[in-house]
C-alpha cells in the first residue's frame, strides 16, 4: 500500500492527469526527514516574509538548517501513482526513482502498468509558446 499525502505540504511534487479517454494517474514524491537531526522534513528556503523561495537551488532543513543542493536532493527521492492503464484499464500502483528522463524531447517520468507493462507518461507541463501574426 502506497503512502499517501495528507496535504500538499508533504509534497516535493504532486499531479492529477488523465491518460487518453480511458486512462488517469495520480503521482506525488513526498518530502524526506533530515538525515542530520531526522526531525524535520527538508523544504524549499524561505525569505524573511516566510514565502517559499520557488527558484532556490538547494532544500533546507527548518529544524538545524542542513542544506542539500536540489538535483542531488530530488534524485534520492521516490515517486509514487495510482492509475487505471488506458491500454487494460488495471487499477493500480507503482513507484519510480525521482528522475526525470528527456523521453521525445520532454522531461518525462514513466511509470510503467504492473499489468500490462505498458508505459504511463507524466510529462512536465510546459508553457505553450504563444504565436506572432505578421503585421501587414
């Protein structure tokens, strides 16, 4: 049985998608305990507002200030899903390493059906690049 969130604070990452017609998966990475002190989750740095500094380059720990530069930090993380395979239409659950793979150009993380094996895609969503009309 895979550990759900509780609340988006828990999360490093987390999406609802659909498959096609047939098919959805929902996928989340939770966040890890310090493995200096073990007592507090690690998280983005915050300035002195309290907001989250989203661009940040490392993770730190609020309870000792532990920093983790933040490629190493998510490549030691764990995804997990849920999803019903739009190919056999199987409920289930699967879990990946945290690592993106540049599959047809995009960032991707691929689950794989425990059934059927066939793959379940989460592609990083990206901004559409919005097209100029010719000025006549």
């Amino acid at each position: 049985m895979l550990q759900k969130p509780e609340s988006m604070d828990e999360c490093v990452y987390f999406t609802q998608r659909s498959l096609g017609d047939r098919g959805e998966i929902m996928a989340w990475v939770l966040r890890e305990t310090c493995k200096k002190c073990g007592k507090a989750k690690m998280g983005k740095p915050r300035d002195k507002s309290g907001k989250v500094k989203v661009k940040a380059g490392e993770y730190v720990c609020p309870g000792c200030g532990h920093s983790v530069e933040k490629n190493a930090y998510e490549n030691s993380l764990v995804a997990y899903a849920e999803y019903t395979c739009p190919g056999c239409s199987d409920n289930g659950e699967a879990q990946t390493p945290f690592r993106r793979k540049n599959i047809e150009g995009v960032q991707t993380l691929r689950f794989q059906c425990n059934k059927c094996s066939a793959n379940l895609d989460v592609t990083k969503k990206m901004k559409e690049k919005k097209k100029r009309s010719a000025a006549i």
